[in-house]
C-alpha cells in the first residue's frame, strides 16, 4: 500500500464536499477498491469512506410498494431485510461472494464500479430499478453504459436504490468457484406488463437484457417458451473460464433455470 488520507464524513453533503479534492475517491465496502490500490491500480490522495452515513444505510419500502436500498447498506443486510417482501433480490444478495464479503460489500459500491460479472446489475436492470444519487435519479436502463462504465458523473454517488417489486423473480448464477463472482447469471423478473431479462459475467459490454426471452416469457412465462430461442456467441467474454460460445449456451440455461425458479 502507500501513504493517503482518508475522510469520514457522516452526511451526503460532507462526502460530496470531500470528493470534490483533487484525486479523492470513494470508499463503499471496500471489495474492489482496496484489491486494486494494493495493486497500484489506483493510486487517490484520498478516500472519502461512505460506511458512516446513517442516510444511506438500511432497507425500506417506498410508498409506491418499491423496496428502497440505501446505496451505504452491505450485501447481507439486504439478503435479511427484503426475504420476506422481495425473495428474488434476497436470493441474490444472499449468494454474493462470502459472509466476509456479504458483510463489507455495499450495494452501492457494486454498481459504482459495474463489473461485468457482479450480481447487483443483473438485479437492477433486471427489476428496472432506479439510481438515485446526490444529485439526481437514473433509470436502470440508462445507468449501465459498458464494461465498468455508467452514468455516473465525476464526484456522484450513488444514495438509494429503489428496486420495483416484481409478481415473481429469481436470480440464478453459475458461479466461478475462485472468485464467487458469476460466470453468467440470469435474473428473471416478471410484472404485471411484461418480463424482464437481465444478463450478468457474459458479454464483453457488462450486463444486458435479453430482448427475445423478454418477449417470449411475456406470453409464456415457462422454460418452455424459451425453446427455439438462442444468444449469438459474437460479443461474449471468452477466457480461461469458458469460451464465448459457453457463455452464450449458458445464458439459455440459466434463464430457463431461473424462470423455473421463480414459478
């Protein structure tokens, strides 16, 4: 490591003042960040730690019947708090890496940094979930833009997360055994207009909806519907893990797994 500061402000307004210094960062749980400035990676004067505001920790239900996320809360707090009003999101956060992770990882930091194989995109695209931060409030649709990119501007953060609650849901991942992180997961979600498809650990462009199992699933909401159906391998992410072509199978069967699940 090397020598930094770091800030521990206990309100949104006094972490976004901190984050305006030159070359500071902020700190959520820490799961991807510190692994990366022990690596020299990233190299910030200084961390602002989000850990200790009391506005942006806890679970909620929203007066419109969303469950609402404060962007500070960890993953295991999440898996307790929405099992009974949000099973699918629960399950989910409930699977992410291990207890040690679960209990230090934030919702928040997950989709700040937007791996193309984390879990919270697949649930928060998959849910048409809304972003709010400091400044304003994004569309799930619109807030992921690449691998490790989104619509997050210089200095947001991201203070709620308010997830619509689905008739029925389940995530389902094929892990990679070293890392935890999914292989590919699929996170089925289906509302009164419509389902929605989200694709997690597959494609080189980060999470994604898979359109024609939308539109299939929507007159059918069986494994069956999905039959005929299949994801082009061009795109996909291919390492020592699996090919592209494995990828684009396992999309298939792990949403037909998961719409399984979730009825």
């Amino acid at each position: 490591m090397y020598a930094f500061e770091i800030e521990r402000p206990s309100t949104i307004a006094d972490a976004v003042k901190a984050l305006k210094d030159e070359d500071a960062q902020a700190l959520g749980g820490g799961q991807t960040l510190i692994p990366t400035l022990k690596a020299r990676l990233a190299m910030p004067s200084a961390l602002v730690s989000l850990s200790g505001i009391g506005e942006m920790q806890g679970v909620c239900i929203g007066d419109d019947g969303a469950v609402c996320v404060g962007g500070a809360t960890n993953h295991a707090t999440v898996a307790k708090e929405t099992a009974s009003s949000f099973p699918g999101l629960s399950g989910l956060a409930g699977n992410i890496g291990d207890p040690a992770v679960r209990n230090r990882g934030t919702v928040g930091g997950s989709l700040a940094n937007n791996d193309p194989s984390a879990c919270y995109p697949a649930a928060a695209l998959g849910s048409g979930a809304t972003i709010i931060t400091n400044a304003r409030e994004i569309a799930a649709d619109d807030y992921f833009q690449g691998m490790f990119e989104t619509a997050l501007d210089e200095g947001e953060v991201i203070t709620e997360v308010r997830f619509p609650v689905p008739e029925k849901s389940h995530y389902e991942k094929f892990v990679q055994p070293a890392s935890r992180f999914a292989l590919v997961g699929v996170f089925v979600a289906k509302y009164a207009d419509g389902v929605r498809v989200a694709v997690t650990g597959a494609s080189e462009n980060g999470v994604f909806r898979w359109s024609e199992a939308e539109a299939a699933l929507s007159t059918d909401f069986s494994a069956s519907a999905l039959d005929g159906l299949s994801v082009s391998a061009d795109g996909m992410i291919a390492d020592l893990h699996g090919s592209s072509e494995y990828r684009a199978h396992l999309v298939k069967v792990m949403t037909g797994r998961a719409v399984t699940a979730a009825s």
